[in-house]
C-alpha cells in the first residue's frame, strides 16, 4: 500500500509539473494571434524588398538605357562643338580680314586725301587750256612763235643762244618739258615743234604714258622722233 501510495504521490509530481510548465509556456510565449501577425508582417516585409529590388532594378535598366543614349549622342555633341568651334574661328578670321581690308582702305582715302591737298598746295593746273594759256606756256619754255589751229599746236625755236649742252640735248628737254606741262590740259591734240638747225618733232596726246606724277612723252620717243 505504501509503495502505491509512493508511486502515485511521483506520478501527480510529473503531472503537476506537467501542468505549471504548460500554464507558464501558455503566460510568457506568443499566442497563435501573435504568430499570425508577426507571419503577416514578414510576409509585407518580404514584399517591399521584392519591389524595392525590382524597382532598382529597373532603375538599373532606365540608366543603363540613358548611358546608352549619352553614348550614342556623343559623336553628335563632339561634331556640334567642332561646327561651333570652326564658325567660330572662320568668324574670327573674316573679321581679321575685313579689319585689314578696312584699314587698307582707310590708309588709300588718307594717302588720296593728302595728294588732293597736295596737289591743291602746288596748284597743279587742269582742265581745257585756251590759246591764251599756250601761248603763255610756249613763251615761257620755248620763246619762238607759234600757232594753234584744228587742235594742233606748231612752234618754232631757235636755240642757237643756248650755251649749256648740245643742241640737241637742249632740243629733247624743251620738247619734253613743253608737252608734260601742255598734257595737264585738254583741248589740243598734236604738239609739233620745229627747233632750227636741229630738227622737227611731232606728237599726239594719244601716244602719251603716265606714271605716278602724271601724263608725259618718253623721251626715247622724242628722241628717235628728232633723229638721234
């Protein structure tokens, strides 16, 4: 009887234990409710780091695609930068040019300007002369008569008297001197001088030269003309 007593008074120990364990497991351990949620909560988690993931994913793919795109427009920016940079310089250099040209053409107006006021200075003559000025002109180099009749003027020298050079030096250099003088003006057309004991010369307006000081007959051609 007493080891009975003894085996049950062990076995409602376990029981009993069995027991208090279960009541506290039930007291400090999550309820079914509890795990439910927490489940549930994981399980949103889980999602917004599935679509987070996707969605850098796809971010990826929009920047790889904008990089690609960058890619491809590159040589399209680099040949702008090279027109842009060309018009430029092309730009630039035309103003350079016209800089230049500008200043060639202010310096001729000025050199024009100063040889008008120049010539205005040394009141170089011009225009229609009349029979009055020839023969102002004739006098003034030759001395000797003359004529002026259908544009053509005549004279006749005698340059015995001349005691500086050969007569027929002094013959060249009157002649010469005479026409440049006469070819400032218009209103004749042949200048015949017949210089005694020498020889003759006549030439026309049409078969003069110019240089940078005016109209003139070479005086090789008034040379041959006189025979020499």
């Amino acid at each position: 009887m007493t080891i009975i007593f003894e085996f049950l008074k062990k076995r409602w120990t376990y029981v009993l234990t069995a027991i208090i364990a279960l009541a506290v497991g039930s007291l400090i351990g999550p309820s079914q409710e509890q795990l439910t949620i927490a489940d549930a909560k994981i399980t949103g988690l889980e999602e917004q780091l599935v679509e987070k993931t996707a969605a850098e994913k796809d971010l990826e793919k929009d920047n790889e695609s904008l990089e690609q795109q960058v890619d491809a427009a590159a040589p399209w920016f680099k040949e702008q930068e090279e027109a842009k940079a060309k018009a430029e310089a092309e730009a630039e250099e035309k103003a350079k040019e016209e800089a230049a040209e500008q200043e060639v053409k202010l310096q001729a107006e000025a050199e024009s300007s100063e040889e008008a006021e120049l010539m205005d200075a040394l009141e170089i003559p011009g225009g229609e002369i009349n029979e009055d000025g020839i023969k102002k002109i004739v006098d003034n180099h030759l001395g000797g008569e003359y004529s002026f009749d259908n544009g053509e003027i005549s004279a006749t020298a005698d340059l015995s008297g001349y005691d500086i050079g050969s007569p027929e030096d002094v013959a060249v250099s009157s002649y010469a001197n005479l026409s440049d003088e006469l070819l400032y003006y218009t209103g004749w057309e042949t200048l015949t001088v017949t210089f005694l004991n020498v020889g003759t010369i006549s030439m026309n307006r049409s078969e003069k030269e110019t240089n940078e000081y005016g109209d003139y007959f070479p005086t090789m051609e008034i040379e041959e003309r006189l025979g020499f």
